[in-house]
C-alpha cells in the first residue's frame, strides 16, 4: 500500500516535469497551453497586530489570524481565477505560535493545485521580528475554492513548488475528493 502511494506521488511529479520540459534539454521548460507557472500565482501581505484584536490571554485572536488568511486567499483566487471565488473547504487550522500584540505578521497566500474549477491555496503566516531578523511560522492555511469558470492548470517549476502542489493536491483530494 506504501509502495502504490509512492510510485502514484512519483508518477504525478514525473508527468508535471517532463510536460514542461522540451525534449532538447531539461534546462529549457516550455509553460504547457492553458497553464500557469506556481510562482506567477502568489500574493503576501502584512499586518501590524495592535491592540483592538487582543484575546483574553493578551495575544492575538486567532480569528483575526483566520481572517486575514481568508481574505488573502480568496484575493489570490480571485486574481487566478478571473472570477469571484465561493469558499467550499477549509482544511483544519493548527496554530502553532501565539502571535503577540504588536507584531509584523507576514502572510503569503500561493496557489499550489488547481482542478477544473477549483483552485486550492495555500496561506503562510509568519511572525517576524525586526530586531532580530528572524522570521517564525504561526499558521499554515489550506483553503479550497470554486471560481465560476474552469482555471488554468497550475505548473510547478521547481522541485520545492513541486512538494506544494503535492501537499496542494492531497488537501485537495482529502477535503473535495472529486
């Protein structure tokens, strides 16, 4: 069962490389029809975390977290889709770090699988401190849409977007299962 898994996860990012690769040499990739590169599907935004979305612990209120996360993807969407997008599934949430008041809180919302309609994005969100320069994850967000119309494919370019749309593709597949 291991093995089938595998040899399907290896398959899929066998297909996606040699599809955007010209035969000539495998430095040369060629976008296929109807396609987009992952990189050209992202958006970020920032945040300052003042007081007025405080919980009763003192931090950050989760919801506003979702919330900002909501709104970047659904932009990220809506950009990717030409369409406004319906929400069908959010995967589960794990917040992982408390964010407290006053941090810069950077959120990076990629598209990293997409099927007929539906198009899954992926929301980063991560503290980061100026002083120290250190960046640290608070949230990974998995949110499925629906655009009105079919949406180009989704093409990875590197073997890191390659592992996204996989991580795209099983929440996809676990939350939709088309």
């Amino acid at each position: 069962e291991v093995i089938k898994a595998l040899t399907c996860v290896a398959s899929v990012v066998c297909i996606l490389f040699f599809f955007s690769c010209r035969m000539v040499s495998f430095r040369s990739k060629v976008l296929p029809p109807n396609s987009v590169w992952m990189e050209d599907a992202k958006l970020k935004g920032l945040e300052i975390c003042h007081p007025e979305e405080r919980n009763i612990f003192n931090r950050i209120f989760g919801g506003f977290l979702m919330r900002k996360a909501y709104e970047l993807g659904w932009a990220n969407a809506c950009s990717y889709g030409g369409s406004r997008p319906s929400l069908v599934a959010v995967d589960d949430i794990l917040f992982q770090k408390p964010v407290e008041i006053g941090s810069l809180l950077l959120l990076s919302s990629q598209v990293c699988y997409t099927q007929r309609k539906h198009i899954q994005v992926r929301v980063h969100s991560e503290v980061f401190d100026p002083l120290t320069h250190q960046h640290t994850t608070t949230n990974v967000f998995h949110f499925t849409f629906a655009s009105e119309n079919d949406v180009p494919n989704i093409v990875p370019n590197t073997y890191g977007e390659a592992m996204l749309y996989l991580d795209g593709k099983r929440h996809f597949d676990i939350t939709v299962g088309l």
